[in-house]
C-alpha cells in the first residue's frame, strides 16, 4: 500500500513539474524572440551611426531614426 501511495505522490509530483516547465518555455521563448530583435534593432543602429561618421551619408542617419523609431515602438517607449 505504501509503495502505491508514494507512486501516486511521485506521478503527481511529476506532472507539476511538467506544467511547470511547459509554462516557463512558454513564457521564456516569446521574451528570447523579442531580445533577437531589439539586439538586431540596436545592430543596426550603431552600423548607421558608424556608416555616418565614416561617410558623413544622410542616408545613414536616416536610417538610425527609422531604426531608432522601430526600438522605441518595440520597446513601448512612445
């Protein structure tokens, strides 16, 4: 009977884990996603800031305010 009790106990315990890993994936994967892409937001801003110091290119910084206006959207800045 014990060892009945404590099978039950363990798979209940088990499935409480389970849940709980499946939350945290759920939660971690969308967060790693938008990290993806604000690093690729803030990439791109130091290339067009580096592209106008070099260049001395209106396209450049105006391509780091379109950048710029994109991270601060994504971030919910405005």
């Amino acid at each position: 009977m014990a060892l009945f009790l404590t099978s039950v106990w363990s798979y209940s315990a088990f499935q409480d884990i389970e849940q709980e890993n499946r939350r945290i994936v759920e939660e971690a994967i969308p967060i790693s996603n938008a990290v993806s892409e604000l690093f690729r937001l803030l990439l791109d801003q130091e290339l067009s800031v580096r592209g106008y110091t070099y260049n001395q290119d209106a396209q450049s910084l105006e391509q780091y305010e379109a950048t710029k206006q994109s991270f601060i959207g994504r971030c919910g800045l405005e």
